[in-house]
C-alpha cells in the first residue's frame, strides 16, 4: 500500500499540477500547430499526450527560484516529446523508402506540368502498385518531411554561443536558399516561420485556398530540407 504523501508533499504537488493545468493551453497551441503541418492520419490528441506526460515529468523537476518561467523551462522539451512521437511512427522498410522516393519524383514531374500535386488514384495506375500503399507511403512521407525540417528549425531557438553560431548559420543558408524561390514562395516561408502565421491566416493574405496553401508550403520545405542536407 502506498504511504500517503505528508502535508508539505501534498502542497508540493499541488502546485506542480496546478501550474501544468496553467500551461496546458500552450502545450494544445502547440500540438494543434504541428498537427497543421502533418497528414490528416496524425491525431492531435497523441501529440498532446506526449507533450503532457514530458511536462509533467519536468514539473517534478522544476525549481521556480531558478527559472522565472515554468513555459520557457519547458517548451522545447516538450516540443521535442511530440517530434520523438512522430519519429516513433517513422518504420519503414528500404522497399518503402525506395517507394517514397518513386512517388516523390513523379509528383515533381506532375507538379511542374499542373501547378498541383496528383491524387493517389493516379500514382498507384502509374508506378503499378496498391493505392493503399501509395497513401501510406505518402503519409510516411509527408511525416518525415515535417520532422526533417523542424530537426534544423530547432536551432533557432538555442542560445549558447556554438549553438547561436550554428543559428546564424542555418539562417544565412535558408536566406540563399529562399532566394533561389519565386516571390510569393518567399513570403509563405516568411510568414509561417518568422511572423509565425498559420496557413489559414496566410491563405486569407495571398487570397489561395488553405489546402493550396498547404500543398505549396509541403514542396518548399521538402526544397529546403534537401538543399539543407545538400541534395
């Protein structure tokens, strides 16, 4: 039988619930702003929950006289419990990768004929293979994506000095790169990840669709991303 917790304990452990409750908020703004970034197979509510059970953990470690902020002491690691979810989801075979590669080069051959990505129907007739399979190979895809560039992103946010070196690095190359990007294409990456904007608000500025949006958001990470690893 467990030994109940003495007055003092209790009081410790009030305040540490109380203030995960206080930022629970956050942590669902957060979750939801991933989830914009992911296929629809993804469900919020199992990035919530990873990022719930990292921040109740860290609340237990939490020392309020040396960091003023319990949000700032917890964010990235909580950020960083959704993405090692998402990792978690990230099995794939060789042949599934070779599959994610065959799918990737025919949607650019479509893309740059049509100026829109082809649905699965059209995929599975031309590369001979099970549409099940091409939707699941697509939402793989589409994961590792988001994964991949928000793993660079990530630096952003760090402050130490070889860390902000790195920072000032990666942001000088996504600025060379962005350059190599037609006009509209740069204010989509500018909106989203430096004014922070959601593709619905983005989609309300430039007057596109938010699933428009979205598909032309998805290309020019993946372009970032490749041009990053030097591809």
């Amino acid at each position: 039988m467990q030994k109940p917790l003495n007055p003092y304990a209790q009081t410790i452990k009030k305040e540490q619930d109380d203030i995960v409750l206080a930022y629970t908020p956050a942590l669902r703004a957060m979750a939801f702003r991933l989830k914009e970034r992911l296929p629809a197979h993804i469900d919020v509510s199992d990035l919530i929950g990873a990022g719930l059970e990292e921040m109740v953990k860290l609340s237990r470690k939490y020392d309020k006289e040396q960091n003023d902020s319990f949000w700032g002491y917890v964010q990235k690691r909580v950020y960083g419990a959704m993405l090692d979810f998402l990792r978690g989801l990230d099995v794939v075979s060789r042949s599934d990768r070779t599959l994610v590669k065959s799918i990737e080069a025919l949607v650019d051959e479509y893309f740059n004929k049509f100026e829109h990505e082809p649905d699965d129907a059209y995929i599975a007739e031309k590369l001979g293979v099970d549409i099940e399979k091409v939707s699941e190979a697509r939402n793989v895809s589409a994961v590792v994506a988001v994964l991949n560039i928000d793993d660079q992103m990530e630096l952003m946010s760090e402050e130490n000095t070889l860390e902000r070196i790195e920072k000032e690095d990666l942001i000088e190359k996504i600025a060379q790169i962005l350059n190599e990007f037609e006009e509209r294409d740069q204010l989509i990456v500018q909106l989203y990840y430096y004014e922070e904007l959601s593709l619905k608000e983005i989609s309300e500025i430039l007057g596109i669709t938010e699933s428009r949006i979205s598909q032309i958001h998805k290309r020019l990470m993946d372009k970032i991303r490749k041009k990053l690893e030097g591809k």
